[in-house]
C-alpha cells in the first residue's frame, strides 16, 4: 500500500512563485487497486531530508512502486523528463503562452506590429541576440551548450534518485511480473511512502548588472526587466526541471569595473549563470571596463556568459570590438542587437490623439506608451510612465530613467531568447545526441568546457592595453594579468550582493535575500562611537545610511552604498580577510594569490563627498594612514575609481601563518571638520 505525502508552501509576494502549484494526482485501481496522491512542494535545495525518501522498499513491492513513482513524475511535470523529445514538445508549448501572454499585455495589433517580424512572420527570439563576432556563432553555441548541460544534470539527478528509490532501482524497466500482480503485491505488502516530488532539481541564474536605469530606479523593483525576464522565462524553464531566477544586482552610480568586475562572485554570486553589462552611461567611452567585466567571467567559478544590454549608440563599435576581444580569449560573449530594440520601439503604437476607442484596442502594456513618436515622454505618456498606484512619492522618477513599460520590453525581449535558445539547445540534443546517456554526454560537454576554460585561464593579456595599468604598476612588475585573470576573493559591502545576503561578509546567521540580512550600523550611531586611546582596540565597522533606504510596503530600489567605516574617534580600526565563510564560498580547494590588495573607497553620488570624508589625496597628505600585515602602507596607485596598495614589499604582500591579510587603518583630526572618517566598499585579494 502507498500513503500520500501532502507538505505544500508556496511565495506569496505578487509574483509568480518559485513552485508549481500544488497538483493531485489519483489513479483507481480495480480489484482492489491502489489509491494515492501526492501534492508537490517548493523545495529549496535540490538534496532530500525527507525520512520517507530513506525508506527501503521490500523487494517483492518494488516493481509496483517504481510504476506508482514513475506515474507521480509524470503527473507532476506533466511528462518524461528522461525524454528530450517530449521536452522539446513542452517548452515550445510554454512558448505559445508566452506569446498569448504576449497578445493580451500588448494587444492584437501591438504584438503584430512590435513583435513579429513582418519579413518572417515569426515572433523575434533566439535572433535577438547575437556573439560579440557577428561572423561566427561561437559564443551562441556557448550559451546553448550552457542550457544543454542544464538540462543533462536535470536528467542526471532523477536517473541517480531513480537507481536507488527506497533500494529499488526504478531505472530497471525489465519486469516478468504481470501488472495485475505488481499491483496487489504493492497493495497487500508493507505500506510505503512515496517520496516527495522536487519541483526543479536545477538552477539557472540571470544576474543583471548596471547602473540606475538597469536597477529600475523610479520603478517598483519588480517592475525592472530582469523581473520581466524571470515571469516570462520561468514556466518553460520549470517545464525541464530548472528553476529561472533574475537577480537585478544593477546598482546606481556604479561603474562596470574595475570594482563590481573583480568583485563578480560576491556580489552576482558563485551560481550565476549569466552576468550581464548595462552601465553605458557610466562606463561611457572606458571600453577596457567592459572588456574587463566581460574577462572576469572567465575566471568565475560557475564560467557565466557574458551578455551586454543596451549597447546602442555612438559608442556600438566600440564596446561591441571590446566584447569580441574577450570572445576571442574564450569568454562567450553575446549583446542583444540594437536593431531588434528599434524594431520593437518603431512598432508601438502612438497613443497621441488616439480615441478611447482605439486606447481601449491595446494592451496596458502598449498603452501610453508612445506619443509624438517619443518613448514615455510627451504627453498624456509622460505622465503615465510610472506606476503611480504604490508609494508614487518614491524617489528616483528621473527623466532619463525607463519607466516600467520600457522595462517590461526590454524583459520580454530577453525572455523570448532564453525561451526560444531552450528550444533549439533541445532540438539539438535529440537531432546530434539523441542515443547518447545524459552521463556520457555531459562528461563529454564538460570536457569541451574544461578545456576551452583551461587555455582561458592560461592566456596573457597584452600589457599595453590601454587606459588601465598605470605605468607605476608596470614598472614594479605588475601586469595586466593580475586583473584579467587572477582568483579574486573580494570583501564588499555594497548591495545588492550574494555575500551580504549570504552572511558570508560578517559571518552572521541573519541572512534572506533582499531583506533579513546583517545591515550593520546606522551611520550616524558609528559616527558617536567614543574615542579610542589605545592601538589595539577598533575595527573597521559596517555602516548603512538609514536615510537612503526608502520606506515602501513593496521593494522598490535594493542598491545601497554600504561601507566599511572607521572615524578619528576609533583609533586604529581593523579587519581580517577573506574569512572562513568567505574562503569557503570562493576557495574551497585553496587559495593562492599573488598579493596583490584592492581597495575601492566609496565613489560619492556625482563627486559629492561630505567634509572630512577620506580620499587618496589625503592619504598621500598623511591624514590619515594604513597598515597591511603590520607593514605601513606607503602608497595606493589608483586604478579608475579603486587603488593598489603598496607597502615596504612592494605591490605582492605575504599573508599571515593563518593564510589570512590584516588591514588596520587610522584617520587623524582635523581641525575644519567636525568628524573625520574613511569609508571603504570592497576589499579584494588578487
């Protein structure tokens, strides 16, 4: 006899939840024939702790649990996992209610006219974005590969649950005992439990960085596209058991490198299977940031592609030859095309002077959108660019800014890339690899990766590359290298960030994404810490700005400036790193660096800096000073907006017996502020 497990959760946040929804499943045998339902549950880890999924089966029962287990999988995801033909079958059937998604966000007319293409008649998708090298499909092929492996390990894990259910071995499909009789053995036997159905059994991250527009400053924080990318995406990616997240990780103000682009694994997090660029108009014309943060993903645990949004205008050429050099190193490197932008912005209708008639023929998601020919400006579309339902006194309505419109766009477009990618990475496994073991295959496609990501890690960037190592560098034998391919272990506080959400920066148990997490100290109580006398006594404290933080019942903006923080009141100030959590995270086999240290002081929203707030130039004015390992620090050599620092040995600095770097920092008084004080953002060992 088989009982039910029925342990159902789901999110409740106004989104789509992570989970299916709940589903029973009954089958009435005759003749005294089995009755049992099974309810799935989100799960958030992919090993089971269930005492039911460890319980053995009697042998004589095994034929028919396993018939009963195959059974709840099908119900469950609606098919065969272990068949590609039928996966192929399901995710384009998610596509077909994407696109009516689609008709009924945009309307009939919209979606003709924004989303098909009028030379094909199909709806824009796995064309939408294209390798860096427009000759070739190299990083194409990349990406699809990426999916593919997805998909194999999927396949894996329930081969590998199925060969030992219970102490059955499900994946045996030989059986001389009559059906009838499986039954009644299974009936009459010791009563079993059948295990818990996982409703993914992998992960695929989209991490999304940018500047302010990419975090959707002014909007809701799930209204930004990487939100939009999650919604349409995630039902054919459940559809082969992977769960879709889009983490918006775009933050305001920020440059793509060299901060966040050696910092890629503690803020974008070591499971990102892509990081995207969208600082355009921060980076500007500083095309060695994007080839940097592009390189970077090459030496990322988890080998993330590379995708660039936004790319379009008079900077294309450029930042798009910079993608194609990373491309060429062996980083996969994609940019979605400018054209299919154009494309889908020229066919939006233009609501100035429509009726209400024909206002009433779109879709909320095309109305207002257009007018005068202008995207969410002139007006009645200015004025409705913005949700206005929730928290409208929000701050960041900026006119440079995309409202959610534009965001969901931008969303949709993404979506019905990875949608449609999905597809052909499918096809392709049955077309090229259809009798081949899952196994068999991913070793094989591992080993294409292995090899490819080996030559990576061992090639040398040239080291007159421009506009990036300063000559001073150079001169002590510090090459490009060190940047473009060195292991990073980076401390920083700057959300959003895997690491704070993690615990893994302070090594405290409050963890939660986006809320729950260790914020630290208000700033203002840092800045009343009494005065310390003593040299031993302080450390580099955590600090966040309670005014930054906007007060919504919804998440709006998650971007915050955090800093390390010490003042003259605190004497010398310390902080170890990387620490145990820390190494673990990024260096579970060992950790090896060159010793070379990167601190990146807080970049001030646009120059701004208070009084008495730190800076190299009064570090090299001897207001203040530092310490590495006990080692004065003589000199920090910017890089951008970070710097190098450089002590008695040079620019490579020994850690401690404990593997571990100690930096201890001292601000003086000054007599023309009040307070004066340092704020540090990251901390990165190379």
């Amino acid at each position: 006899m088989v009982e039910k497990v029925n342990k159902s959760k789901s999110k409740v946040d106004g989104n789509v939840p992570n989970s299916l929804y709940n589903r029973w499943l009954g089958i009435i045998l005759l003749l005294g024939l089995l009755a049992f339902s099974q309810i799935g549950r989100e799960r958030k880890d992919f090993e089971s702790s269930s005492d039911s999924q460890r319980a053995q089966v009697p042998q004589e029962q095994c034929v028919g649990f396993c018939d009963a287990r195959k059974n709840q999988l099908a119900k469950h995801y609606g098919g065969d996992l272990l068949d590609r033909n039928y996966l192929v079958k399901s995710v384009e059937k998610e596509l077909d209610k994407l696109h009516q998604k689609l008709k009924k966000d945009y309307g009939e007319e919209a979606f003709q006219s924004m989303w098909v293409d009028s030379k094909t008649n199909k709806v824009i998708g796995n064309k939408a974005l294209d390798s860096a090298d427009q000759n070739t499909d190299v990083s194409y092929d990349k990406f699809k590969r990426k999916l593919q492996m997805k998909v194999l390990q999927v396949q894996i894990a329930l081969m590998d649950e199925m060969e030992n259910l219970g102490g059955c071995n499900c994946m045996d499909g030989s059986s001389s005992v009559p059906l009838r009789e499986r039954r009644r053995r299974l009936n009459e036997g010791k009563t079993v439990v059948l295990p818990e159905v996982n409703t993914f059994l992998e992960r695929f991250v989209w991490s999304t960085g940018g500047h302010s527009a990419a975090a959707a400053h002014g909007n809701l924080h799930n209204e930004s596209y990487t939100a939009f990318l999650e919604k349409g995406a995630q039902d054919a990616f459940l559809a082969v058991g992977i769960e879709f997240i889009g983490r918006n990780y775009a933050m305001g103000g920020m440059d793509s490198a060299p901060h966040l682009a050696i910092c890629n694994e503690a803020v974008y997090g070591t499971d990102a299977d892509v990081i995207s660029w969208d600082f355009g108009m921060t980076d500007g014309g500083a095309h060695w940031k994007t080839r940097l943060y592009a390189s970077r993903t090459g030496v990322h645990t988890n080998r993330p592609a590379h995708v660039t949004v936004n790319v379009g205008g008079r900077n294309f050429k450029s930042r798009v030859g910079s993608l194609a050099m990373a491309e060429a190193d062996g980083v996969p490197s994609l940019y979605l095309k400018p054209q299919i932008q154009e494309k889908v912005n020229g066919g939006i209708p233009d609501s100035f002077g429509m009726g209400q008639a024909d206002l009433d023929k779109l879709g909320p998601f095309a109305q207002y959108y257009k007018c005068k020919t202008q995207i969410e400006k002139e007006e009645p579309c200015g004025s409705k660019k913005y949700n206005e339902d929730i928290c409208p006194s929000r701050k960041f309505k900026a006119s440079w800014h995309p409202g959610w419109r534009e965001h969901a766009t931008t969303g949709n477009i993404l979506a019905l890339f990875m949608v449609e990618t999905m597809i052909e990475a499918l096809k392709d496994l049955v077309e090229t690899h259809g009798s081949v073991e899952p196994k068999e295959l991913y070793n094989k496609l591992k080993a294409e990766e292995d090899s490819e990501y080996s030559k990576y890690v061992a090639s040398e960037v040239p080291d007159d590359y421009p506009d990036f190592v300063s000559e001073e560098l150079f001169k002590e034998g510090l090459k490009t290298n060190v940047f473009f391919r060195n292991k990073a272990i980076c401390k920083t506080t700057l959300l959003p960030a895997q690491s704070r959400y993690l615990g893994l920066l302070t090594e405290s148990e409050m963890k939660g994404e986006i809320n729950g997490y260790d914020v630290g100290f208000d700033k203002d109580e840092a800045m009343k810490v009494p005065p310390i006398d003593s040299k031993d006594k302080g450390s580099l404290t955590l600090v966040y700005e309670k005014n930054a933080r906007q007060q919504c019942d919804v998440d709006l903006n998650i971007d915050y400036k955090d800093y390390f923080f010490a003042s003259d009141r605190y004497g010398w100030a310390s902080i170890k790193f990387p620490n145990d959590a820390e190494m673990e995270a990024y260096a579970p086999s060992g950790f090896n660096p060159d010793g070379v240290i990167m601190i990146c002081l807080l970049k001030c929203d646009w120059g701004k800096c208070p009084p008495g707030d730190a800076s190299i130039d009064s570090f090299k004015e001897g207001k203040w000073r530092m310490e590495l390992n006990g080692n004065p620090v003589i000199d920090m050599v910017k890089v951008d907006q970070c710097s190098v620092l450089k002590t008695e040995d040079g620019f490579k600095n020994k850690p401690g017996k404990d593997g571990r770097y100690e930096l201890r920092v001292q601000i003086d008084k000054q007599e023309d502020s009040l307070v004066n004080f340092v704020r540090i953002t990251s901390i990165a060992v190379l």
